[in-house]
C-alpha cells in the first residue's frame, strides 16, 4: 500500500497504523465468526475513526462477501504458533553445476522439525543456504535470543 500513488501524500506511518487496524478488526472479526449484525455494531468504532458512512457501508459488504473464505483461511492458519522442536544440518558441496562447469561451491541443507499443537503434525522445513547466509540466521536469532533475555528481566 505505500507504493500506491493515490495513497502517496498521506504520511507512511499513518497508513501502517490504518492498514494493521483494518487487518486487526477482520481477523477479530474472523475469529469470532462475526454475522453482519456484529459487524454492524463496529459501525460507531469506524465512525469515531472518522470514516464516512459509504467506506463503512462497503467495508461490511466487502466483509460479507469474503467471510466464508476468510474463515477458511484463518482455520487454516491455527490457533498457536508453530514451535522448532529440533534443528539438523549437513554440509552440501556442488562440485559442478546443470552446465557440467565446475563450481566447487559448498552450502548448508538446515531442517527445522516444527511441532504444531493445535494439529500435533510435525511437518518439516528445509532449506539450503550458503555460509553468510547461515552466519547471518544464527546473528539474527542471537539477537531474538537477547532480546528476550531482556524483556523477561524487565
């Protein structure tokens, strides 16, 4: 949405907050499997939030119409994240390449095992990556790591 040209003289930080309050009041409203006269109800929120009587009318109709698929895809995301159970990994060295030219480059095929508790299905992620890559994952959950060090000694 910021690349929109309509949307171009409107501050950017606005236009987050505007998006993610959208987002938030349909999956609220997803959640709860809302029925037009709830949605109705959210009518006086979206005018305090100063929106005209047409956008909020067309906001309910939009909603109506995709409700049933927003459910859908919602039940498909799951209520609780996903956990990393347990991580593996291997060396990978590609000595040539579809061409037969020689490569000799190495790379890193990491598995994530990921354990859902809403379906209790432990579905594998793959991914292969090169040593800056990996290098640059492990700096980043480093970070994630101490990050919430800190927030649970606040």
């Amino acid at each position: 949405i910021l690349d929109d040209p309509d949307l171009k003289d409107i501050d950017p930080t606005v236009l987050k907050h505007c998006h993610a309050a959208a987002a938030t009041c349909i999956l609220e409203a997803g959640k709860q499997q809302a029925d037009i006269s709830a949605i109705r109800h959210l009518y006086t929120c979206l005018e305090d939030c100063k929106l005209d009587k047409e956008r909020i009318e067309q906001f309910c109709t939009e909603y109506q119409k995709n409700k049933d698929s927003l459910e859908i895809l919602l039940g498909s995301i799951g209520r609780s994240p996903l956990h990393i159970t347990d991580v593996s990994w291997r060396l990978e060295y590609q000595i040539k390449n579809n061409q037969l030219h020689k490569t000799y480059q190495p790379s890193y095929l990491v598995t994530l095992n990921i354990e859902n508790s809403d379906s209790g299905s432990h579905p594998d992620v793959s991914f292969s990556c090169t040593m800056e890559q990996l290098q640059d994952l492990v700096g980043k959950l480093k970070d994630a790591a101490k990050s919430l060090e800190r927030a649970t000694q606040m």
